[in-house]
C-alpha cells in the first residue's frame, strides 16, 4: 500500500467477493447502492444506500458479495 501524506497512490477495480482478501484505504463508488466490508479490525460492516461518486474512507481487507449491490466500486490503496 502507498499512501504519501494520507492519501492512497494507487487504484484498482473490485469484484466484490466473500473470500477474496484485497487492501483499501478507501473505496470509490461508482454505481448507488449497499456496500458490505470487512475490516482491518475483522468486523463486517455494511454501507446503506451509498450515493454513487461517494468515497468510503475505510480500511478494509474485503469487500463482500454478500450485502453489496453497488457497483463499479474502486480501492484506493
């Protein structure tokens, strides 16, 4: 992860999924919806009704196809 004075220097497309660990500072999304993740804390969390152009500032280790209807979701690491 490369984060140069609080802000990431990296993005990536996300498909959501209940297994497949990734590392986010932040999630874009782009498409409105629910938006569930796992934290660097383990705890799952979900978004409700995210608007789409919003920036979820938090640090997560996955995104969950489980309670995530949002789309064209970006991390930036």
């Amino acid at each position: 992860m490369i984060i140069t004075n609080g802000i990431p220097g990296n993005a990536a497309a996300v498909t959501p999924s209940d297994t497949t660990e990734i590392l986010a500072a932040a999630l874009y999304v782009g498409g409105a919806g629910d938006v569930s993740v796992v934290t660097e804390g383990e705890q799952t969390v979900t978004f409700s009704a995210v608007p789409a152009g919003a920036i979820l500032p938090i640090r997560c280790t996955k995104v969950r196809t489980t309670g995530t209807d949002a789309t064209n979701i970006v991390r930036l690491y």
